[in-house]
C-alpha cells in the first residue's frame, strides 16, 4: 500500500525535524553507539562504553576488553592507532561524569 500524501508529508517532516523529544535524544544515543571508532578491528563506540562503564579505566583496559586500538594501522604511525584519539576522549569524558557524580562535586 503506497502512503497517502498526509502520511508521506509526514514522514520527511520526521525525518528532517530536529531532536527535541526524549524519545529523540535516546534514538540519537543508540544511533551514536552503532558508529564504527575502531575501523581496522570494527569496533563500535558502544562496546567501548560498555567497557568503560564494566571499570577501563585507561587505554590499555580498554584495549584488552575490546581490541580496540590494537589494529595494524598503528605500525605506520609509531604505535598510536587511528582511533587512540577518540577512545582516550571518550575516557576523558566518562571520568569527567563520573567526577560530577561525586558528592564531593556537590559541596
Ligand atoms: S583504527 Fe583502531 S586500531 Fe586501527
């Protein structure tokens, strides 16, 4: 059945509308966590946030948890891998909320 013209109008105001919802903002995560950061061993952000939130704490954990950051494009480039960046920042991220989570942070 082809849609009608309300219903197709309707969905590419959808898809084109910006994110404002909850529900939205949670579709946006999800979407985020299915980007590929490790390219050489196909390594999605979200396994790296999920070994981030089970205790890495530093490159190397998440390394060993993951694989990530462990692929042959750091032999042309003197042992720093393409991805290295965005893990270390997504590290740096996870520390700094968990750093706001802190009573300390409230006082
Ligand atoms: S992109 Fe992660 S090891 Fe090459």
């Amino acid at each position: 059945m082809r849609p009608s013209g309300d219903e197709s109008a309707r969905a590419r105001e959808t898809a084109t509308a910006p994110v404002t919802s909850e529900e939205d903002a949670l579709r946006a995560k999800v979407l985020d966590s299915f980007k590929v950061v490790c390219i050489c061993n196909k390594i999605k952000k979200g396994t790296i946030l999920k070994a981030i939130a089970g205790g890495a704490k530093n490159l190397g954990d998440v390394k060993r948890a993951t694989r990530a950051g462990t692929g042959a494009c750091g032999t042309q480039r003197g042992g720093v891998t393409r991805c290295t960046a965005a893990i270390r920042e997504m590290l740096e991220e996870a520390k700094r909320a968990r750093d706001l989570d802190t009573p300390e942070a409230d006082q």
